[in-house]
C-alpha cells in the first residue's frame, strides 16, 4: 500500500472531519481580522435572530452544551461583542444582547460568512449544493 493513501479509503468520520477541519480553518481566517473566532461568530447570529435570550436558551438555539458556551460569553462580554443584563424579574438570570460594536459589524460579519460559504460549496453542482446541505442537517 502506497503510505500516502487513506488507510480508511471509505471511512465517513475520516471524511467529515477532513471536511469539518477544512472549512473550520477557512472561516477562522476570514474571522481573524475581527478578533473573533468561529464559535463567537455563531453565537452573535444567534443573538442577531432573537436578542434577549438567556444562556441556556442560546445553548438550545445553537446546540452548544452549558460549559462550552459559558466560557465563551465570558470572553465574548469582556471583548465588548456582547452584553449581558440581568432579568428584570430575575436577576440571577441574564439575557444576551449583541453589543452596539457587534450591531455596527452585523452585515459585514454576516456577509463574511455567506461569502465563506459560497466559496466552501463552489466546487460542487447546485444539485450537489443542496444535497450536501440536507445531508449535513441530517447529520447534526
């Protein structure tokens, strides 16, 4: 056998990770030049749909488990992307809401990323395109 071929030619976790790991890095270094990384920028979408939720209900949105994204609102409050205000009726509870920083940037992020994707899917069909996709959701 050849010591550069796949030694699991037909193994689909090693392909969706190759995957995973290329357009993960692609992302990241379109993002590099806002300070944020892929996970933040998916967390600002998700206050860009619906601001005002709590953590856990983001966590839900994005299907992020409690630890990983506890840490990353941290980091995300402290780099002024977000802000966090106590619940009026509540105040152990948090609501989210991006920061005027993070509104300012809004469609040049959110174009970023539809850039990003568009380049990530050129190579296929358009057929191709939307099976990919389906399948990739079906996946999750």
């Amino acid at each position: 056998m050849n010591r550069f071929q796949n030694p699991v030619p037909d193994c689909v976790i090693f392909f969706r990770a190759k995957a995973y790991q290329k357009a993960h890095a692609h992302f990241k270094k379109q993002l590099q030049p806002y300070g944020l990384t892929n996970i933040q920028h998916l967390v600002l979408e998700g206050l860009w749909y619906e601001a005002g939720q709590t953590a856990a209900e983001l966590g839900e949105f994005l299907i992020l488990d409690k630890a990983t994204l506890s840490g990353v609102l941290d980091r995300m409050d402290k780099a002024d992307w977000i802000r966090k205000v106590a619940d009026p009726e509540d105040g152990r509870i948090f609501k989210l809401y991006p920061s005027e920083r993070a509104n300012a940037l809004k469609e040049e992020l959110i174009a970023l990323r539809q850039r990003t994707n568009e380049e990530i899917l050129s190579p296929f069909s358009l057929e191709e395109q939307v099976l990919l996709k389906r399948l990739l959701k079906d996946m999750s």
